[in-house]
C-alpha cells in the first residue's frame, strides 16, 4: 500500500505517515476537513491545480489541464481511474479519497465547468475500479 | 572518507551487492532504504573529474542546484557548458521571499511581499541537517556562511484540538510525562516478574535501574508529582533566590491521554536521522546557497529559456527553447552531451527524444502539494512573552506547525515566522485558496498558541507549490512501486542525456538529493563521453 496519503482514522487525532517523507512537514498527517459532496472534494483537493473555474493552467512548457468543457469527461471510468492513479505530475488519491468521495467528485466535474455528462459513477463502481489499480496505488 | 557513516562505504555497498545477489532486487532495495535511513547520505568527497576531451560541449537545462552543479563540475573538468533557465532567476526551489519581491502564481494570483528590511522566509528548502555532507561541502567551497537552524525546542507548544482540553502544552512536559510514565510501567513490570519470559534475572536490576534515570522515577519506581519529575517538566513555582525561592512542583499530565493523543508523534519526529540536531541554515536566506553557486558560472547561466524539446543523434543534442526575453522566439541549442534537471512534471509534457523506459519513468512520478505561510509581526512575542527561541511548536490543525526563525534572537522590530508548513491533504486544501483566505486561516488556527497573532499582525505571504509555473508541485513523490520499475531508467545515460536533481536520488525533496543526483550524473556522463571517442 502507498504510505503517503492515507485515510483519516476518526478514533485517533493523528495518521502516521509511514514513509519518512524527506523535508517534509510533520510527522502525522493533519485532520483534514470534511468532504460530504463532490463539491467539498474539488473545492478542498482539485481546485489546487486544476483551479476554481476547472480552466486548469498553463506554466513552464507544461500545463494544468482544464476540466472545463473536457470531452475526456465523458466516459466517467476515465477521470475516476485518473483520481484513483494519478497521471504524470497529479498524484493519486485512492489513499485519501474513499469510493463515495471520488463518485462524487467524479459527478460534480462532469456535471460542471460547461460538461453535461449526468449518468452516474456510483461508489460500487470505484470500488471495482479499486479491484483493478495497479499495484502502485493501492 | 565515509563521512558521517559509522561503517567504511565500500563495506556497505559490498553487503548490499551480496545482498543483491542472494536475495535479488527487492531485497536489495529493502536493504538500501534501511541502511541508507541508517546511515545518512552518500558521499565522500567531490568527484574530481578531469581530462574533457577538447571542445566538447553539454548543454544544462535548469539553473536549480543540481544544475548548477553539474556545470560546475563539468566545467572543472574541461567541457564548454551553457545552463538553460526558465525563470527569470537562478536557484530553482532553493529560493527566500523577501519585502519588494513578487509572487505570481499559476491561477492568476500575485502576491507583494511586504516584509521588513533584513527579514525573509524560506518558501522551499528551509534547513540542512548535520549529515548532508555534499551539501554542506559545496557550502564550504563557495563561502556560504552558515548558522544553527532550531529544530529541536523544548519550551515550544504542542496541541491538539481533541486532547488536554484544546490547550497548549510545552514540548518538554510531554517529552517528561510521556518517558516517565513509559519508564513507570517497564520498571514495575520488571519489579513485579510480569515480563520474566522476556527479561532475564540479570538484566533485571539493569532495566530497573535503566528506567528509573531515563524516566525520572523516584527510589521506589514512581513517576510522580515532584522534584523529580518537574527538574524534567518544569516547575509550578520555579526554582528562585531567597527566603521564597522555594520551587512548587508541577502537576502531570494524564497518563492514558498522552497515548491516545498521539502527541508523542512530535517526539518521534525530531528522532528521525532527518530531522535529528544539529541543523544549519545559510544566513540571510536559503538562495544564498543558490546564489553562491551562480557565482561560479559567470556568464554561462542564459535566463528566461523555456525549453520545449530535446531531441538527439549520433552526433548531438539538439535543444529548442523559447527566449521569453525576446516575445518567445523559437531558438535552438545545440552541444555534444545534455544534462537535464528539469522536474518531472514539467518535463513529462514536453518534447523528448529517450528511451522508451526513460519516457515511461519521466511520466511515472507525480509531484507532492505543499505549501508555506509566512506571517510578519511587529515584534517576537513569542520571544518575549513565551520564552520561545527558535524550534517548532506542533499542532493537529491543518497548518501543523508554526516555526520560530533561528536567527534574530533577542533583537527588536519585526520579525517573520513560518506560519504554518502543509504537505498532503492540508496542502491541496491550502494551495485552493486565495492568498488572503490562507493567511486568515493560519492566523486562526495559530492563535491557539499566540493569542497576540491579531495584535501584532503586519502582513503576509503564501508559497504553494502545486500552483508553482515551473515545478507545479514541490518535489518528487516517488512509490515504491515506481522505484522499483522505473527509477534505475530514470537515472540511466540514455546516448547523450542524463537526468539530474532530487528526483533521481533515494534522497528525495531535500537539496542534499539534487547535488548527490547532479554529482552521480555528471560522473556518468564524464566516462560516456571519453568512452566514446
């Protein structure tokens, strides 16, 4: 299992991050907040880099993708295999996010930003998904 | 020369050679990464390359450290070198704001740095700890003087939101009730016989007498409310001169609460080889590492270059860049050898001519989120108030830590604080707000130290990496499953390109793994070039 991000474990205040994860900033991962809806999880995770109005960014010779008016959007397996990997840069969040949150966060990019993709993920789906990561995510 | 290694270095790398053989890969590298937590970094001294065949040239893209570096060496050695630099600076992430600096992020957001005269913040690397000896050797070299950077703080707070009410409690009555009661229980385990299938009855006496000193326990095997315990925790009443001077002991903390607080997480962190005293920091800024090793390029740094594609041949690399000081106009380099600093995350997007494998572990490495605050008061109350000298104070919240600068101490005026440090699920958080939303956030959640943060507050700067245009993140997050497949391709001479900077070190987002990279690159590539001739 990848020891970087892992879920927070509401009995304890703490998560130890297992691996020593170099300069880095603590030795617990901090309480993170809640995220009931796809909202919350874009808003408190993808908004990062991906930015507030999902237009992404550009920098030095490579970009942040947009989510806006993303035809990759379509097939919603893409974008939930990409949150549960990562891809290149973007890291993967199958550690920090659980089934419901990435189904939601899948809903909430495909249903906003100019896409109009409504059928659903649903939690029992990323939970497949999660069946078939590659080892480095799980 | 085995620098800090307690054992000689040929020793080890015979033993994980064999270690390689017997049990295979995996091992080895369980091995390596146990030996090499054990051990501290690997160098013994500069490489000393010499004897570049005449006129041959490399071209270096990114003027970070290991960039740098790698000129520098090679330049030693006898190749005409130039350095390619996207920003409009040298340094790459070894960089410190200072008052009349700009921060423009990816998003659109600016920022103006507003400190005083003389104060800075170290948005990157921040700290070098005793054992990076390349680091520290470069340092030396090129006349970077350097100061004690605090780590360790016994009077700085800890704080957890769930735990002892929410309030601050000094890293040293933890440290004291957290060992003492620990001591308590093995000592009277021993005492009763309950770990007699564990403990031999010639050990016995030892261990007691063991944990009675570790511990501060009293004769009887106590760890209680006293002399003894407070000389550790510190006293009610401290210890004073005259007819009063009498001390009052202090009350413990809660037993069963210090566990399930985890607050001991904070203790463990300073017993890391990382993170263990003594720490150094350059002083006036980090960057004056940066810019001490531009000093050794004179002319050979070319700012402004946004490198889009690397291609090669039999008989070159071929560089094209735009020169952003002039509209982007499309330019090519041209030299014999490329050492390549440039981060993953960039580079993964752009035009390059490797190996398959090679292409494959460029796009096989994300980038972590982190993100730091620096708040300027009008005056070091936690100093003045707290008695807080340097070091870190910890908390459960989402900035997780404030730091107190190392340097400074005891003068007056304003000075600037690392407000707070976010890596992980904090960071992405923090990275997702406007700068003036992040600083309110972490004036809030310090205030559970400082009530004064309001009072004293002057201005302020936040640095997020993954809205960073030319990192988009702060360094390598490398698995280790991603280690195992592709980072031998990654750090491979593919014909006449090698990679270069922390994340093609197993010394990942410290500086010591940028030079330890760039000085293994360029030897590399020093004996393809006379080899191939």
């Amino acid at each position: 299992m990848r020891k970087i991000f892992l879920f927070s474990v509401a009995m304890f205040a703490f998560v130890i991050s297992g691996a020593a994860r170099a300069d880095s900033a603590a030795p617990a991962t901090t309480k993170m907040v809640d995220m009931p809806s796809g909202e919350a999880v874009y808003r408190h995770i993808c908004q990062s880099c991906h930015m507030a109005d999902g237009l992404g960014a550009v920098g030095a010779g490579a970009r942040i993708p947009a989510l806006a008016h993303n035809p990759r959007l379509q097939i919603a397996s893409y974008p939930a295999t990409v949150i549960l990997n990562g891809y290149g840069g973007m890291p993967w969040f199958s550690g920090m996010l659980n089934d419901r949150q990435v189904a939601d966060v899948v809903a909430y990019i495909r249903t906003h930003f100019g896409n109009d993709y409504k059928d659903p993920l649903n939690p029992a789906d990323v939970a497949f998904m999660r069946l078939h990561l590659t080892p480095e995510a799980e | 020369m085995a620098g800090p290694s307690h054992a000689p270095l040929q020793t080890r790398r015979q033993l994980l050679g064999r270690i390689g053989t017997l049990a295979g890969s995996a091992a080895l590298y369980q091995a390596m990464t146990s030996m090499g937590h054990a051990m501290g970094t690997d160098f013994s001294g500069p490489p000393n390359l010499s004897g570049a065949k005449p006129g041959t040239s490399v071209l270096v893209l990114g003027a970070g450290l290991a960039g740098m570096l790698s000129a520098y060496e090679l330049r030693k050695a006898g190749y005409d070198v130039q350095v390619l630099e996207f920003q409009t600076r040298s340094g790459g992430r070894n960089i410190s704001l200072r008052g009349g600096d700009t921060v423009a992020e990816l998003g659109g957001a600016t920022q103006k740095v507003g400190f005083a005269a003389g104060n800075y913040l170290n948005p990157g690397p921040w700290r070098i700890p005793y054992h990076h000896q390349a680091l520290l050797h470069y340092c030396r070299e090129f006349g970077v003087q350097l100061e004690p950077f605090i780590e360790l703080n016994h009077n700085s707070w800890l704080h957890s939101t769930g735990f002892f009410g929410g309030k601050v409690v000094r890293y040293r009555e933890l440290a004291a009730d957290f060992t003492g009661f620990t001591a308590e229980l093995l000592a009277k385990a021993v005492d009763q016989h309950k770990l007699d299938d564990l403990v031999s009855a010639d050990e016995v006496a030892y261990l007691k007498n063991a944990m009675r000193g570790w511990g501060a326990l009293t004769p009887d095997l106590q760890y209680t409310k006293g002399t003894l315990s407070s000389l550790r925790r510190g006293f009610e009443k401290p210890q004073g001169g005259g007819p009063d001077g009498a001390p009052v002991p202090s009350e413990l903390m809660n037993r069963d609460e210090i566990w399930k607080s985890g607050m001991w997480n904070w203790m463990a962190f300073h017993e890391r080889l990382d993170m263990q005293t003594t720490m150094f920091q350059p002083v006036g800024g980090m960057d004056s590492i940066g810019k001490a090793f531009a000093r050794q390029l004179p002319g050979l740094i070319h700012l402004n270059c946004k490198v889009t594609a690397i291609h090669q041949d039999n008989s070159g690399v071929s560089v094209t860049y735009n020169d952003m000081g002039h509209s982007g106009a499309v330019r090519h380099a041209r030299a014999d050898y490329c050492v390549c600093t440039i981060p993953l995350s960039i580079l993964s997007q752009l035009d390059v001519q490797v190996s398959d494998g090679m292409k494959a572990a460029i796009a096989a490495v994300p980038y972590g989120s982190s993100v730091k605050l620096g708040l300027e008061f009008k005056r070091r109350f936690w100093e003045e108030d707290d008695k807080i000298y340097g070091g870190i104070s910890f908390t459960n919240q989402p900035i997780s830590q404030v730091s107190y600068p190392s340097h400074g101490i005891f003068s007056k005026g304003p000075a600037v604080l690392l407000g707070g440090y976010m890596f992980g699920p904090a960071a992405y958080d923090f990275a997702g707000m406007t700068p003036q939303e992040r600083l309110e956030k972490g004036i809030k959640q310090g205030l559970a130290f400082h009530p004064q943060y309001r009072k004293e507050f002057l201005n302020g700067v936040s640095y997020a990496w993954s809205r960073t245009p030319w990192t988009l993140g702060c360094c390598a997050l490398w698995s280790e499953e991603a280690r195992k497949t592709h980072y031998q391709a990654l750090c491979a001479v593919d014909q006449r390109v090698v990679l270069a900077g922390e994340h093609a070190s197993y010394v990942g987002c410290w500086q010591e793994g940028a030079v330890l990279s760039a000085l293994d690159a360029v030897t590399r590539l020093h004996k393809r070039a006379l080899g191939a001739a």
